[in-house]
C-alpha cells in the first residue's frame, strides 16, 4: 500500500511539473493583466505605463492595466494573492507591500509565503526637504533648531508611508522631539512645508521633484545610501552621519505564489533588458528615481528585510492603520 501511494505522489508531481513547463513554454497566449494598488497617474502607475507597451512587443499579447485602488494597496494585493498562479496576473506593487503587514493588525494574506517576487524596477529616493522661505541651510542646522523647539511638526503624506518611517527612525537616531503630522497624501503636506505651517518633511523625490526644480522646497538630505543624479549637490544622510535604514518607496512586479519559475525568469529578464534602454532610462531618471533591476532572490530578500525593519520601527512608535 506504502510503495501504491508513493508511486500516485510521484505521479502527480510528475503531471504538475509537466504542466507547468507546458504552461511556460506557451507562455504568454492570452492577455495579461497587471494589477496596481493606487489611481491611474500616480508614482505607482508611472512604471507601469512607461513598461506596458514595450512589454507588449516584446510579449506579442496586450497589457490590461486595472487600477485597484483602496487601503495602501492591500485589496489589490488581496486579489494578486488569490489570482492563478498562471503568469497572466502580475502586481505592479510598491513598497508599502513590505510595510502593511507592520501597520496593519490582520491582512488577508501573508506578504512572503503568499506571492513570488520578480523584478523590483526602480526607487524613488526618500529626501528630507524643508519649505524655500525657511532659514535652514543645511540638515544640521535643522537638527539644532529642532533641539532648540522641542515638539517641532512635521508632515507625511500619512501615517504608516515611507515618509512618516523615514521620521521616526530620525527621530530616533537623532534623539530629536518631534511631532508627526500626518496628511492625506503627499500634495497637501508639500503644500504646508512650502507655504511654512510645517518646517519639514521626508518625501519621495518622484512627489517633490517639480516643487524642487522650482525652489518652492530646499532638499537637505538624501535618504539612500548613495547620491543620486537628479540631486548631486545634495548629501545623503549617511554621509552627514545621520544615516537611517532606507526607506526609499520602490516599484517592482510580484506574482502570485506558485508561478512557474521559467515565466519568473522570463518577466525578470525581458523587464531588465528594458531597463538598459536609453529612453526607459531617462524617463525614469527624469522621475528621480534610481533604477534598481533586482531579480527575483534580491527582490525577495529586501521584502523580508524591510518588513522585519518595519514592524520593529511600527511597534516602537506605535504606528497602526485602522
């Protein structure tokens, strides 16, 4: 009976793995969906539109974009995780996919076991800016006035984004007193920090690049570890000895767990190809952003350790979504 039953289970796992490398190399013959968790014309969307037509040439299949917005892209998120893991639904995530399960007291799915990372497309680098009419020149002399005016404000786009991460592990590393305002979104705590009502703020620089351009806001510090080229004149926290973990917002595509991992490799692959394309390149450039191109286990590996990063800094501040 042993030895029947042993003999079935090979075969069934014989008959998926056929029917996956079946599955692989027709691949793609249908349309594709491609899931994003915020409204059309945002951060988010940005990647997607700018790789949905390239992607399509290259894939001979449309590209059916369908913007799921609604609770920092956990129902999109929700329905990735339940989608058949065939390769014709992709998530065009964004980072708060590796910080909901540190805000949020219960989600419908499990960040790791339930999706299949692919390929992470690029960063926009988290900045700390104060407002142009403001007298600080430099984050040093912010750091001192806020050491001079204990319970100084200062704005995210909301509670549990990147930006209100990005404070509290400064406020941390600085031992700084300051009070976290939290906005609906990025625009309207912008709009404080260049009007004056709010000293500063930690934004992405995709968010802030034209209010920048235009010297309504003054970046004095980069939140990654390196420079970047939109802003080469301004220094990293690291390098003013202010260095915090990064929590740059990134933008890459996952899939529902299970998918072939040929397909993986092929959605990967075709993705960074694209990535070495001059006129991809300086759009994204054009964004702030910095491109990453991070296969599947790089990919993976920084989901796992920004969310252990996340609860940590979430439990330490108490930071909860409702």
């Amino acid at each position: 009976m042993f030895k029947r039953r042993s003999l079935l289970a090979a075969g069934m796992a014989s008959t998926i793995i056929t029917k996956a490398k079946a599955q692989a190399s027709t691949w793609p013959d249908r349309p594709i969906r491609m899931i994003i968790g915020y409204p059309a014309g945002g951060p988010t969307d940005f990647p997607g539109r700018l790789l949905q037509e390239p992607l399509q040439r290259l894939w001979g299949q449309p590209i059916v974009i369908e913007n799921r917005p609604g609770a920092s892209q956990v129902i999109a998120s929700e329905m990735v995780a339940r989608s058949a893991p065939d390769g014709y639904t992709i998530f065009l995530a964004a980072s708060t996919h590796a910080s909901n399960a540190a805000v949020y007291a219960r989600l419908p799915y499990d960040t790791i076991n339930d999706f299949t990372p692919i390929v992470n497309i690029y960063a926009s680098p988290t900045v700390l800016f104060t407002g142009a009419g403001q007298p600080f020149r430099t984050a040093q002399e912010l750091v001192a006035a806020a050491r001079r005016d204990p319970g100084m404000a200062f704005a995210s786009s909301g509670n549990g984004a990147s930006g209100h991460f990005a404070l509290e592990m400064f406020r941390k590393k600085m031992n700084l007193d300051l009070t976290h305002v939290a906005y609906r979104g990025a625009a309207p705590a912008l709009q404080d920090v260049v009007a004056g009502r709010v000293p500063g703020t930690f934004s992405t620089l995709s968010g802030a690049i034209g209010l920048a351009r235009e010297g309504k806001l003054r970046p004095l510090a980069i939140g990654t570890p390196q420079r970047v080229p939109a802003l080469p004149d301004v220094p990293t926290l690291d390098e003013l000895g202010m260095g915090i973990p990064d929590t740059s917002p990134w933008y890459g595509f996952i899939a529902p767990r299970g998918v072939s991992r040929d397909i993986v490799d092929r959605i990967a692959r075709d993705v960074q190809g694209l990535l070495r394309d001059p006129t991809i390149r300086q759009r994204l450039l054009d964004q702030g952003g910095v491109i990453l191109g991070e296969g599947p286990e790089v990919f993976a590996a920084r989901i796992a350790r920004e969310l252990a990063e996340n609860i940590v800094v979430a439990r330490e501040a108490n930071i909860r979504v409702e």
